[in-house]
C-alpha cells in the first residue's frame, strides 16, 4: 500500500480556479455539515432509495466521502483498476462485498480502509489519503458546485431485463466520466445535501408510460 497525494492535485487546482471564477455558488461547510442539514439529507436520501429485494443475494456497500479541496467540498470518488473482475477501470465510491455476520455500514468502513486508508467518519483530508495500487488507479475529487451546472449534467439510457427504461445520470469532470450505478448514488446524495442548488431531473419509462423523479 502506498501513500499518495490526490491525483493531479495541481490540475485541480486550475480547474477550480478556470471553471468556476464567474460562479456565485459556494457552500459552507458550516452549513452543509450542520445536525439540521444532516438529518433532512438522511431523511430525503431514505426516500429516493428504490425498495430492492435482497433476500438470498449476496449484499455490498459504499461510503460515499466528502472532502474539502481548495476551500470547495466535493464528492470523493476512486478509478478502480482494470484488473479487478467487478467494474474494472470504472469510477467507483469506495466499498465492496459484504463478509459474513457483517454490518453493511462496517463493510463499508473496512472497505474504505482498505483502499484509501480511511479509518474514521469525519471529513476526509485528500492529502492523507492511503491508496492501495492492487484496487484504485488513483482518487479524485469532484466539488459540489461543478454538478450545480446543467452542463455537467448529462444521461443515457439502460434497458433492465424487465425491459423497463431506466434514465441513468452522467457526469463528466476533468479526469473520468462518472456513469452507472455510482452516477446515480451521486444524484441521490446531490439532491439530499445541496436539493436548493441541484436540479436534475431523471425520467424513465415503463411501458410506454413516463415517470419522472
């Protein structure tokens, strides 16, 4: 395991800087972070979780980490490397299967520990980052404000075996384009902490028959 700075820390920096200069929109982590806003962020993300039955499927878990880069929270998220058998060389939260007896919340946990060194809840200091090379490319970090503009924000489309329609989000940033089932944890979490600021819809369809979220 190897102890590494985030990614391209510098070109971050100038996408900050270059991206975002004429952008009014800041969120304070005083605000984001507050007992308030974390209990309505709870309760809104519960009620955007889909009702899955997982009786006799083996379950994983992710954390989903915000840090702070250049005065600016972001999302925190990992390129998972191309020779793992899951989701290789894709962009992923970090997480993974959960082990026998286990509590999600700690698979979680022992899973971020794992790839990144992340031993405590709290907010995530990018610097201190320990990535394992074996499962992670490399982190990199997204902030807030960047998925707060509608062209960042794009979707495709994907046809379940139930042949339903499902709308997926699509997030493009400087390093990897974040799709798939990490794109739509990343509306869900967007919608519940900054709701007044992120607009995305998503739409699906069933049967012929719109719905919209």
């Amino acid at each position: 395991m190897q102890s590494l700075q985030l990614i391209c820390f510098s070109k971050l920096s100038r996408f900050l800087s270059n991206s975002y200069s004429s952008r009014t929109v800041h969120f304070n982590s005083h605000d984001i972070f507050s007992k308030d806003n974390s209990l309505k962020s709870v309760k809104c993300l519960k009620s955007l979780c889909p009702e899955l039955n997982t009786d006799g499927k083996r379950q994983a878990a992710v954390l989903i980490p915000l840090c702070i880069v250049k005065d600016e929270i972001s999302l925190l998220y990992t390129l998972r490397t191309n020779n793992l058998k899951r989701n290789s060389g894709q962009v992923s939260f970090p997480g993974g299967m959960r082990e026998a007896d286990e509590q999600l919340q700690d698979t979680a946990l022992r899973e971020s520990c794992e790839e990144l060194g992340i031993r405590n809840i709290g907010v995530i200091e990018p610097d201190n980052l320990n990535i394992c090379n074996e499962e992670v490319q490399y982190a990199f970090a997204v902030p807030l404000k960047h998925f707060c503009k509608p062209a960042n924000c794009k979707h495709t489309y994907f046809r379940q075996h139930s042949n339903r329609i499902m709308m997926i989000p699509v997030y493009t940033n400087d390093y990897k384009r974040i799709w798939g089932m990490t794109a739509y944890l990343t509306w869900m979490v967007l919608r519940s902490i900054i709701p007044d600021n992120f607009n995305q819809k998503l739409n699906s369809s069933l049967n012929g028959r719109n719905l919209k979220v």
